[in-house]
C-alpha cells in the first residue's frame, strides 16, 4: 500500500483528533483514498510523553517545513504567529496544508490562497468554520452552481449554550456562563465568544467564499449576548420567537450585508431547533432554496474529522482519482435479516372495553418477553377502546410473536397498528 | 473564454432547470471552474416549439452520444430503458456523465461506475438521492474520514407532506393524498411514493455510498405510509413522538440494517421539524458525530442545482483546478453600512405605569416613520413597567433617531434593550 507522508502543527486537542481519526478509521480512509496515510513528524513545543511514539515529536518546524518527504502540512497551532509563516513557507515549498485556524484565514486567507494558486498546491480550511460540518466544502463544491443570496449561521457553541441554558431554565447570563465555564464550553476570560469576535471571523471566512470576495472580520457589524436577560427570552416567546447569537451574511442589489448579532427568530424556522453546543447553518441559494447543516461546531473528533476529509480530499485531486464502483475493494457485507433487527415498537390494539383486558395483555407480552416502557387507554365508556403501547428495544421476532398471542384473547377485537419507534436519539 | 459542450438527454421537469440555470447563474459558474458551459445539443421524443433555440433539439440519441466536440452528458431520461444503455455508451466512449436517474443508479450503479472507472471518466448522481441536499458528495468527499454508522432520512417528499398535513390538520391519509395530487406533490398513482418504493431506492443509493458496498433495493425492507391513522398520530404525540417515513441504514457489527417505513421519533428529534415537501437527512459518523442535512428534496431548480453542481465538479477535476484566492477575477463587493441595514426590531422599554404613557410612545415611534407590529405590556402596577414592541421592516438609522426623541420622555426610564429580528422565513 502506498503511503502519503504528513507533518502535524501541533498536537492539543483537534491535533489529537487528528491522530486518533487516522488510527481508528485507517482502513476506511485507505478505501477511500487508495493511500495510506502516515503522520511522520508532530511539531509540539515541549518535550514530554504523550503516550505516542516519542521519536515522532520535535520542537523544531524546520525538521517538518523543509523535510522533502512530507507532502502535506497540518496547521493546528492556532493564533496569526507563526502560524502564517509555517503555512506560507509550506506552500512555497510546494507542500499542500489543511488548517482549522479560522485568525489566519480570516485574516491572511487572500494572500495564503494567492500563495497556494502560484505553487499549484492546495490550501483547505473546511475545520476553521463550525467543526465537522462540512459547510465550506458545500459552498465550494455543491453548491457551486448557485448564487448564494443568504446565509444564517449559529456558528459559535459557546453563545448557544448559554442562551440555550437561559430559554430552558430561565437562568440569567452570568449563571449560564458559569454553567458553561464549568463544563469546560466557555473559557476563562470569555469574551472571544460572548461578544461575537469568534462569530465574526467564522462569518468573515464563511461569507467570503459564499459571495467570492474578500470581506475583512473588522468590516463587520458585531454586538455580543451579555445584554441579553431572561425577561427579553420570555417576551420573545410571548411573540412566538427564540433568541438565537446568529452571524448573517446578505447579498444586497449592490453591497453585502454582514452582522454578527442577538437575533429573534420565529419558533418554527429550523435554527431555532439547534440547541446547546450544536451549530446551524442556513443558506439560501438562488437554484437550491434553502438549505441547512446542523451537527457539532467544535471538539476533538469533529473537527479532526473536518481536517482529515480535506486531507483525503486533497489526496484523491493529487492522484486524479476517480470514485470506485461500490463493491471493489471492500468486502461484500451481510444484510441483516428483519426478524434480528432491534427496536422499540408502537402498537395499538382494539380491545373491547372491560375491566381486566390490560391486564391480560400485559401479562402476554411479559411471558413471551417483551417489556413495555408505556401504555395509554383512551376513549372509555365506548364499545370498543384503543390501547396504546410503547416496548423497550426488542426484537422483531419477539413482537410478531407476542401479537401472535395477543390474537388470541377473546377481548381482543383488532391489532390495529404496529409502527417502529427510533428513540436513540441524544443532542 | 473556453467553453465546455454538454449534451442533454431529456428535457422535461429537471432538465428544463439544468437549462434554466446555466441561464441565470453563467457568470457564476463560469468564476467557480474557469469554463462556460454550452449546452450544446438536447435529446427529446417529439418536436415542438420549447421557447429554446429549435436548432438545439434532437430526437436522435447517436447525434449527442457520438458527438465527439461533447464531454459531457446529463441524463434526465429517468427509467431504466433507455437510460441505461445511453450512459453505458456515453461512458464508454470516454463521456463523463451527469445523472439524477435514481432507478439506473439503484439498479445497475456498480456496473456503470465500473464502466466510469474503466475509461477514466466521472459519473456523478447527487441529484438522484434528496434533489439539492449534498448528501452524496459529502459522503464520498468531506466525511470521507469517517466510518459511517447510521443514516436516517426523510427523503420523501410526497408522503412527508402527507404526514405533515395528517399531523397540522387531523386529515386521514385519503384526504391528505387528494391534497398532495392536486397540488401536484403526488402523482395520480401513488404507490412509488406511499408504498415506499421511492424511499428504497434513494436508501439503495444512499447506504451503498455510505457503507461502501453494494445494497440491492430489493434487499430492503420496506412499509409505506397508508396505514397510518389521525388516531396513530394522535397517540403518537401524547407519547412525545411524531411520526415520519423514515428509511434507516445502520451499520452492525457484523452486518447492514436497512429498512424503509413508518417511524415513531422524539418531538425533539432534529428530523420532527422537518416538515411538508422537505427532505432532512440524519447521519452518524464516528468522528463527526450527529449531522443534518436538512432542504428541498425534488423540484426543478433544487435538483437542477445537483446536477449542475456534479457538472463543475468535474469540469474543475477535468482541468486540476486550484481554488482560486477570494478576490481574483471577481470584482469586489461593497459592504452595506449598518445605518443602512433594514430589519425588524424588538424593543423593550422600561416606563413608569402611568395611563397614556404607550399611547405618546407609540405616536413617536409614528413620527419618526416607524411601523410598529407588535406591542405587549407587563407586570402591571409596579412602579417601573416593560413595554416590549416588534417594528416592521425599518432602516436601522431610523430606529435610532425614534430611540433618542423616546429616550426624553419623562415616563421612560431606560430603553432596557434593542434586538433585531430575522422573521423572513417561509418553510
């Protein structure tokens, strides 16, 4: 197997991401690129055990920036120096780099990009912008036939979180904060976040390559969520509104709007829904519509996963590869039989409506083992009632054959509905 | 400027918005991949005047699929035959081929794709699965990093619609059909929708992508929508859930879980608000974690919008293109001051309650040429009251000049906060 060499910025947090992505997701990478790929050097700025081979760290960029070797660069050191000037003398070396720095695109993204151009290398910064979502690569690549008119973003997890805590549970601001330091969400001296500065050079880089022009972080309007107080959220919801920290960016008839602002927004627009740390992004694009990305803004895993995919991306444009037709190189993989699949089941049963009936059911599905998590009964006093009930996760070999019992009871007039419930899900 | 000659086979809904956006977003398209597109020949069954250039129209295949000045095909036949046999030839004569054909990709995408890879040349199909929504390409490029677990879709619009209609309304599925077929959402035989087989085949395609391996639609297990009850939808809610088409993919440990029907989720699901013609896609990676896509899954323009996007897709692979740097070639944009900026605004003023203290409030606002919508007054006989207002569509500088004459009324005693309001959205 062939390998691709990658020299590592960095190694706090996304740096490590990066690492474990690579070890847990090696075959499906290779799959999906046809190389394998090597981390073979990791610039840190303190020697000290990692719990990874000590023989791949060094305190010197030099060992990784002039090592001819070393095809792809990963900036994760983060803030305007040096950053820039490891990615510029990369690029100028003819290496391709993938950052999740959002100060140094926002800030030097025009001249870094002239600089990649010129080499003929390529330059990706999808995890500088909400995460693993991949909202920059759509811009680029799907969307492209587009003229993006709009785009909506809850782009800072932080604020969300905050305002989430004071909508769900009326907390003030600086509870909420606290609430968010302890977790670990907020930093110590938050103001990157709570006053819009994170927000505004997401937007900057966000809207630069949406409306494809250069629109600097200070030219944007910015006001952070500190004002915001539980009085202003109940009244929004009064009026059928939520308040969300939202970074907009509009295409004008001849200028480009840009602000980063508490916004009210309608209680049934799909952004309202994104709650905690969860990122939104919403776009309108002039052939599409609208359009939205929802999923994790920040973290480890997340974010790797967004510099690992442009790493992957970069890798199959290197070798002009095409995609694979579906079932080359990996294995054939085994459907499973619906009677092993496992779920929770919704199902409604007509029974006619004397006392003891539920009982007798219950007890059914208790002896051919299936357990139940709710029952309701409706419509008392008719000929015949609805008995609803909810199981825990069972499997479908063991409903179909609980109902085959149930059929048999006397007061049973109809199973009128079995419908499968999915309820796994956690925000 | 060089230009890139596409054949079109088809023109009926889909291919009517591949013309009319290369139309309307030409400078667009041309700034993303250095080329204009020429759709320089169009395959339909029978003349007739379209309002397009007469000379571009033909009712024989071979003068598309044997012009050698073309490079690319766009097939918007639907079915399997011809379909088929048109991209087969097409790539085997060295065609990159576009297509939003999900039967000929479900049935046959391995074999066409293997064609592609023999010769060298692209076949895309985003269009087939979700109209607009990326979901393809972000599998197979910016989550390429990933080991997908799960996929869960709404990607039906017809009987999502349905559903939603069911749910607002108390309608029963017959009701809510002849609905949808007069609006023109369902066709007069329903079946490929409410039987489910449309959601099978988007899955088909979907899961093979996502799980890497080859998924026979009619390996899947598939219900549709037509027993589902008011009465169902009614419980449903009591429970805490809604209830959705949902066509689920997961991986096991050992195997593939696909499955196509009716689905109880959690109200607080992401996928519960994605409602009427909308499609929402639920993905689980192991390094992105919870993502969702969330658009219009059909239409002209939508879905036109994939297949155009898959066009400069490969026009940019074909020349190894570099994303350009932000400010080349596009001519810079203006920003907007905010003094300049219209939005609505949500104003909370804090007032001694004195009768008639709204009443002189509201006429300043009037006065300076603010349009009020929305007024409420709380906690009444405190010495000091909020008096919250929503505005109409207003200039920002407006609201700050009717802020200053309220500011020197006697009975405000603090203009407690001002947020504005984003309420232009429509599902």
């Amino acid at each position: 197997m062939k390998s691709i060499k990658v020299g590592l910025l960095g190694f706090g947090n996304i740096g490590r991401g990066v690492w474990d992505i690579t070890r847990m997701n090696n075959t499906t990478i290779t799959e999906q690129c046809g190389y394998s790929i090597e981390i073979s050097k990791i610039l840190v700025q303190t020697d000290k055990d990692r719990g990874v081979n000590q023989g791949l760290f060094t305190t010197n960029a030099h060992e990784i920036l002039d090592n001819p070797e070393i095809d792809i660069i990963i900036e994760l050191i983060g803030g305007l120096s040096p950053a820039k000037d490891y990615i510029l003398k990369a690029l100028n070396s003819k290496k391709h780099v993938v950052t999740a720095n959002k100060a140094v695109i926002a800030t030097y993204g025009d001249e870094l990009l002239s600089a990649a151009s010129n080499n003929g290398v390529y330059l990706y910064y999808e995890g500088s912008v909400a995460g693993g979502i991949p909202i920059l690569d759509s811009i680029r690549e799907s969307l492209a036939a587009n003229r993006i008119e709009e785009i909506m973003g809850i782009i800072n997890g932080t604020t969300n979180y905050i305002l989430t805590k004071m909508t769900k549970e009326g907390s003030d601001f600086s509870k909420a904060l606290s609430e968010a330091q302890h977790k670990g969400y907020a930093e110590a001296n938050p103001s990157s976040d709570v006053d819009g500065f994170d927000a505004s050079y997401k937007l900057s880089i966000l809207s630069s390559l949406a409306f494809n022009t250069k629109l600097p972080v200070e030219s944007i309007y910015r006001e952070g969520i500190t004002k915001i107080s539980p009085i202003d959220i109940e009244y929004a919801k009064d009026l059928g509104f939520v308040i969300k920290l939202l970074a907009i960016g509009k295409l004008r008839e001849d200028s480009i709007e840009l602000r980063v602002h508490p916004t009210l927004i309608p209680a049934q627009h799909p952004l309202a829904a994104v709650n905690d740390v969860y990122n939104g992004i919403f776009i309108k694009g002039n052939a599409v519509g609208n359009l939205m990305y929802y999923g994790r803004g920040a973290g480890s895993l997340p974010t790797g996963s967004a510099v690992v995919g442009d790493m992957i991306n970069i890798i199959k444009k290197m070798s002009c590869s095409y995609p694979s037709p579906l079932s080359s190189g990996a294995p054939e993989k085994k459907l499973q039989s619906m009677e092993s699949t496992r779920c929770e089941y919704y199902i409604r049963i007509m029974v006619k409506d004397i006392p003891g009936v539920l009982g007798k059911i219950a007890t059914l599905f208790g002896n051919t083992g299936v357990s139940l998590s709710s029952v309701i009964q409706k419509g008392e006093g008719e000929p015949l009632v609805s008995l609803v009930f909810i199981t825990h996760n069972t499997l479908e070999e063991g409903i179909q054959r609980a109902v085959d019992e149930i059929k048999k009871i006397e007061e049973v007039a109809e199973i009128a509905n079995i419908i499968r419930v999915e309820n796994q899900y956690q925000a």
